[in-house]
C-alpha cells in the first residue's frame, strides 16, 4: 500500500509526518495555550474537511497528533490554528 501525505500548516513548522503500524503522526510548532483542529479528506475536490478529534490545545511544543490512516489510497492531512 503507497501512502500519500500532503499536508497544510499556516503559521507554523511542520515536521516530516510518521507512518507506523498503520497509522501517521503529524507534529508541529505549537504556541502553548493556542487551539489547533486536525482535518483530513480523501479528495481536494472535496469541500469540506473532516474534524480528527476534538479541539487540540498545545500544552508543548512540538505537539503532536495520530490517527489511523484507515483504508483509503490517500489521504490529505492539514492542521487549523483556531482563532
């Protein structure tokens, strides 16, 4: 199975994504307090992006994030600075 990653960070470093044992971990600059969402979809001619979990407030920096990548070919991961 090839795994494609394309993921989009505004106003942060992105580090180079893991993929293990079936699943990716994303990992970014995070400013400590500040909310994040982790999104996905399969298509960018998607319209919407789907929320991974609830709302991610950094308690660290780096922070980081899992998720299962599932049984789809591929996969477009972002993660959203909240206001």
């Amino acid at each position: 199975m090839s795994s494609n990653v394309s993921i989009k960070l505004t106003g942060a470093v992105l580090r180079l994504p893991v993929l293990a044992k079936g699943s990716i971990q994303l990992a970014w600059t995070a400013l400590p307090g500040a909310q994040y969402q982790a999104q996905s979809k399969t298509n960018l001619t998607q319209t919407n992006w789907s929320n991974l979990s609830s709302v991610i407030t950094a308690t660290m920096n780096p922070m980081t994030f899992s998720n299962n990548i599932g049984p789809d070919p591929q996969r477009f991961y972002r993660v959203v600075l909240l206001p």
